[in-house]
C-alpha cells in the first residue's frame, strides 16, 4: 500500500501504535527506493537538527522519511513548503505513534498532499500467513456461501479464540506466553502514557488516567457512556473526554459510532470503546486463562473486541470500501457491527462467545433487515462454533475464524 501511494502523492504517512512494525515497513520501503534516507527524530541529535533547521532538515533529493514526527510537529510547514515548489509524487514518508492531524501543536496540515495509511498490530491473518478476503467476501453475490453451507470450516476451539484474545497482536506480545507477555504489556502502557500522552498534553492526575484506562477496558465493545465513567475515576466529563481523546491519538483506543440512517430512526449514536489490541485490554483487565476458566463474564465482551478488531483491520486493504459502525436503538436492540459499503448495502455481523447458535441470535439482524429492505445485503452470526448454517435468506452463521480462512 505504501509504494502504490507514493506512486501518485508527495507525502505519505504512516500511522499506528507503538511496536506494531512502523520502522521495520519503512526500511523495506527505502530499500526499493535509490536515493532514499532516513532520518529518526528519537534520536537526540537528529531532533535538535530539525528544531534548529527545519528548512534544511527536509531539504532532499529523492524519497526522505522522517520516524516520529510527531516529536517536531515544526517540520510540517517546512514539508509543505518543499512539496508545493516541487510537487513530484514520493517525496516523504512520515511515520508517527501519535495521530498526525491531532497534535494540537500541529502548526498546518498537509490536506490535499497526503495520504495517511494506518498500521494496526498483526491480524489473525498476518499470523498465520493466510491471505484475508472477509469484507471482500461478504459483500459479494450471497450465493458464494452456498458452497460451505452445512459444512464443518471451523478449525478454532473456544479456547482457542480466548488464547488468541489473550495474544493480541503486537510482534513482541506473540513471540511470549504468561508472565513475561504481561510485562510487556504492563512496559507498553507504562511507556505509552510517560512519553506520547505526555508529549501531547501536561497531565498532571496519572493515577486518573490509568484508573480510566482501566474503567475503559472493562467497558470494552460496550457503548460508552463519559459521565458515569468520568463520575467513577472522580474526573470532570469535560476531561475524562479529553483523557479518552488522547488515548485514542495514541492509538490505545478507537471508537466506534452508531450507525442511523433516515429509515432507523429509533437508533441512538452512542459510541463503543474498542481497544486496537485485544491482548493488551486483556492484560489491563488482568484477565488470563485460568481466571476466565473460574469465571467469564468478560469473555463475550473481549471476544466481541476481538473479531470488530480483526474486521478494522481487514478494512484498511480490502478492495471493497466500507465503513463500520455498530448499532443501537433506544428499545436496546442492538447489532454489534454494521459494515456499510459505499453503494449503500449493509452488512450486520452479530458476535457470540457461545459454540452454538438458535434463531432467537438473529433477532438484531432480522430487525435492521425491516427496516432497511433491499440495503440490507447479508446478516452473519460469527460464534465460537464450527459449521456454517443457513437460518434463512439471506441470514448465515459461521465460525469466527471465517474471518481469516
């Protein structure tokens, strides 16, 4: 994705989380790219050049990529200027673990020069080496899933999918297991919150804002709701929304809106919480096998986060666009994601933890099919089983890792 975006735009940025692999894509970038440098801004030297400089810093024949930018928002305006007296396509790459567009010391931005391409942690896919065509596949003719109907695809247990949870998909989390997993995590959180949301903001109350971390990870894919969380850390709404703001500039957290349209009127837009590693809201939950084996009530919920997560992933390179959403109405009726393409068609995805699925599952999805009519393309129930079964057009249940098959 990043070769083809330079082929037609001068700068490209490459966004996502700490450790997710921003540096190691970019080296393989340049490679392919004669002429090219890099310059680090997390290294002392190189920073202090860019503040003393700018001008120079970014002056540079052929392809300059400059990690961390966000550490000298500064260069920004000096970017511009250099790609609007040459506007040749590739001239930079920016990477940053902080959203370009949300530092508040960002003095302009690059519109209509750049084009920004997130990086999530691995996906099931990724993992296992398996080419991934979900959005792809379900948004094309219905009758495709004839051919597996009835059939045993699903090769996960239960287990399986928590372990899998647990894991996440950071590169350093996958290569270790128990203990020194958690303390990755718990460096990952710790450093997180001293550099980047400190970079970002001056916060003053950290206890508060690890204790709302916290309360958000025990709220996750639920709707969020500010006031009782801010109420329950002891922080006003107006900055307990600031606090969530900066953890989802770095990238610890999305939200998802609610998704309404003129024919769901009863919808509500209330947003979820969605972590963008479900390992590391696992960890912060303090959740492990042997405590989900004694009691998992927060099993549905971290599963649930779990597949909306791999679903955004696989939205950043299918060919098919798509924007997802979840949906609500005010009678608590709920689909737990609604991918809606750019013709108009909808599709709802309900998410169960359990290994059996009964009519009554559908109930959701059968509700926004009434409202929506001929929008409404496919209703999937992905549960913890392993076959896939018809339960009426065009309504279809199948196993979660059908999402990486």
């Amino acid at each position: 994705m990043v070769n083809e975006a330079l082929r037609d735009t001068r700068v490209v940025t490459v966004n996502g989380a700490r450790q997710v692999g921003k540096s190691t894509l970019i080296k393989a970038v340049l490679r392919s790219h004669p002429n090219s440098r890099e310059r680090r801004l997390d290294d002392a030297m190189e920073r202090q050049a860019a503040l003393n400089d700018p001008t120079r810093f970014v002056r540079h024949t052929g392809l300059l990529a400059i990690d961390e930018i966000q550490r000298v928002p500064e260069l920004v305006l000096s970017i511009k200027a250099e790609v609007d007296e040459d506007p040749t396509p590739g001239r930079f790459i920016l990477t940053g673990s902080a959203r370009l567009l949300g530092l508040r010391k960002l003095p302009d931005a690059l519109v209509g020069r750049m084009e920004t391409i997130e990086l999530w942690p691995f996906s099931q896919g990724e993992i296992d080496r398996r080419k991934e065509q979900f959005i792809d596949n379900v948004f094309e003719d219905r009758s495709v899933f004839d051919t597996i109907n009835d059939r045993e695809i699903g090769t996960e247990t239960r287990d399986g999918y928590i372990e899998r949870c647990l894991r996440g998909g950071f590169p350093e989390a996958i290569k270790r297991t128990g203990a020194r997993r958690a303390k990755f995590f718990d460096a990952y959180v710790d450093d997180l919150i001293d550099r980047d949301v400190m970079q970002l903001a001056e916060i003053h109350r950290r206890g508060e804002l690890r204790s709302l971390l916290r309360l958000l990870a025990g709220s996750m894919a639920q709707p969020l709701r500010v006031e009782r969380i801010a109420s329950e850390v002891g922080l006003s709404a107006t900055t307990a929304e600031r606090y969530i703001s900066l953890l989802e500039e770095v990238f610890l957290i999305k939200r998802l809106d609610g998704w309404t349209s003129s024919a769901t009127g009863r919808a509500v837009g209330l947003r979820k919480v969605l972590f963008v590693d479900s390992g590391l809201a696992a960890n912060i939950c303090g959740l492990t096998m042997s405590r989900i084996r004694r009691t998992d009530s927060l099993v549905g919920p971290l599963i649930e986060n779990f597949v909306i997560g791999e679903i955004a992933r696989q939205l950043t390179w299918a060919e098919t666009r798509a924007r997802l959403f979840h949906y609500r109405t005010k009678e608590h009726v709920e689909v737990d994601a609604v991918l809606e393409a750019a013709d108009g068609r909808i599709v709802g995805i309900e998410i169960k933890s359990a290994e059996t699925v009964t009519r009554d599952d559908f109930a959701g999805l059968r509700h926004l099919q009434s409202r929506l009519g001929d929008r409404f393309h496919m209703g999937l129930v992905l549960y913890s089983g392993k076959i896939v079964s018809a339960f009426g057009e065009p309504f279809l249940a199948a196993p979660i890792d059908l999402l990486w098959q």
